[in-house]
C-alpha cells in the first residue's frame, strides 16, 4: 500500500533516554516489524496502529540528557485530529517516553550484575510491540526453537501474511493483525513458515484475538495477577510465554536464558538447564523483585560486553 506523509509528532521523554538503543536494540530486536531500517541516525519502521496501517521515520533531535525525537507518520488517507492525538498518546506509551529509569539504576548500581550494563546501556529503554498479537507469535515461535530458526518463522509470517507499508522509497511488510493472521489456514503456517506444531496456537490464538482480547495497554490497568490470567487463558500460552507478554513484567527463564543467568548467578551454566529453570526464576525475582523484567531485559541486550567484563561466556542461542 502506497502511503503519503499525514503528521509528525515530537516525543520529550523523561531523561536519560538513549534513542539509538531504545529504537534499535543492541541484540537486533526490532520495534515493530522485522524489516525495518535502521541508517545514520534514522529508524524507518512499520505497523498497524489502531486498525490502520502507518510507515512511520523516526530520527532523534536531543541527547541522551536532553532526549527528543521526532516521529513522521505516512498514512494512505488523512488522519483526523482527534485520532493524531490518539497515536501521539499510544506512541508515547510503546515507547516507554514517560518511564523513569531512575530508580532501577539506584538498584543496579549496587548489583554486581547489573553495574556494568546499567552504566554501559544507561538510558535504553524496553518498548512495547505495534499490538500484542505480534509478541504472542514470538513467544509460540520461541517455543523448542533456537533464536535463527525463530526468526525463520517470524520474518516468514510478517513477510506473506502482513501489510506493505510503501513510503519514502522503502516497501516494508508490517506484522498482521489477528483479524488478518486468523484468515490464513493453520496448514499454510506449516507448509509455507515451517512452524510445526506451533501453527495451530499461532491460528488459534489469531482466531481468539480477533474477536476480542484486552490489548497491551488494557493489560496493564488489570492487576498483575488479573493480566496474568487473561494472557494464560491464549492457546499455547505457558508461564514462560507470559513472562515475555506481560505488560507488568516477568522473568522468562527457558532452557537458553537458564544457562545465561545460571552462569551470572553460579559461575557457570547449569548442567540441565530445564531441571533448573525454576530455581533461576526464583533467584531471579528474589534478587530483582518488581525490576526483574529490567534486569533481564538489560542482560540480555548486553551479552557481549557483560561477557568481558564478568570473563564469563555469555550468548542467546
């Protein structure tokens, strides 16, 4: 679909806030497709926003201390005031703009894990994805699956069974909605993404979705505990696929995060990692309690120098 500018917004987050790390995450997690663009400064990217499809250009204009950017939005028809202030108001919160980091880096900066990438990392922030549906099929397609054949499975979906946002000389596929994904057969998931066993859940829970299921932003007015049983009652949706979608944060230990933080904790990585998945969660949220999601979110972004700095052999396979 052909889209033509219709409005920018400019966001002023609460400092610090790094927008190159945030927009762009050091692991290579995406904002909001797969196929978004990242060069000298600047983030093309692509999703559906309340229903419509947008290409959106975003660029910074601050500094990590004196944060501002801008977000120029392309749409293929106008976009009245009141749903610009709509969009503003849902940007803010996928990007996390009003978030104060400030006491997480209070905690951190006495933790002997987090010091480092607190301080190398300092002003990332977590976002959330274009609609939630996005973040279910990640977590079904990390389910028995390393990151690259997870990957597979996603770019795949996206790429056949999503929009093309066309702006600014990019023709980019944006992650389709559950209405969209629900019309596609569980066989085509299988036979044309290769995804399994995962296909039925991704089909179900399209279908489930598309008739009505609280978005991120309803999820995070319930109670924790009420967020966590509507996200359990999704097909395929375990505890550990709930750590990764709830919005009030989790600490989503597997058998591939296990032998990360194992080793952070212990030295070294467990022997079986599924027998000690549950002993690292606990350790997990007993060290980091309500900022557990942050620590495991920095963590991860961050292998590679905490790696060095700890002289531990840190990776996500």
């Amino acid at each position: 679909m052909r889209l033509r500018p219709a409005f920018e917004i400019v966001l002023r987050p609460v400092p610090p806030y790094d927008f190159e790390t945030t927009v762009h995450k050091p692991a290579g997690w995406s904002l909001f497709t797969p196929f978004e663009e990242w060069k000298d400064g600047v983030l093309w990217t692509s999703a559906f926003l309340q229903g419509r499809l947008f290409g959106l250009r975003l660029d910074s204009t601050g500094s990590v201390d004196e944060p501002r950017f801008r977000v120029k939005l392309y749409a293929s028809g106008p976009v009245d005031r009141p749903e610009r202030r709509s969009l503003r108001a849902l940007l803010a919160a996928k990007l996390a703009v009003d978030e104060d980091l400030r006491p997480f880096y209070r905690m951190a900066r006495r933790d002997p894990i987090l010091r480092f990438s607190a301080r190398h990392l300092r002003g990332m922030r977590s976002t959330e994805p274009a609609h939630l549906f996005a973040d279910v099929v990640l977590a079904l397609s990390l389910h028995m699956a390393p990151m690259k054949r997870s990957e597979e499975m996603m770019e795949c979906f996206v790429r056949r069974y999503g929009g093309h946002a066309e702006f600014e000389g990019h023709d980019m596929p944006a992650w389709p909605t559950p209405a969209m994904a629900a019309r596609v057969p569980e066989r085509s998931l299988r036979s044309r993404c290769r995804m399994g066993f995962r296909a039925k859940y991704v089909h179900a829970c399209a279908r489930m979705m598309s008739r009505g299921f609280p978005d991120t932003e309803e999820l995070a007015r319930m109670t924790p505990g009420e967020a966590r049983a509507r996200l359990l009652e999704l097909p395929g949706i375990g505890e550990y696929s709930a750590d990764i979608l709830d919005p009030h944060g989790g600490f989503p230990i597997d058998t591939w995060t296990a032998d990360i933080f194992g080793a952070l904790f212990k030295g070294k990585a467990p022997k079986n990692g599924r027998d000690a998945i549950a002993g690292i969660k606990a350790e997990g949220l007993r060290r980091w309690g309500d900022m557990a999601w942050l620590a495991f979110f920095y963590v991860v972004q961050d292998l590679p120098y905490l790696s060095e700095k700890l002289g531990l052999p840190l990776r996500l396979s």
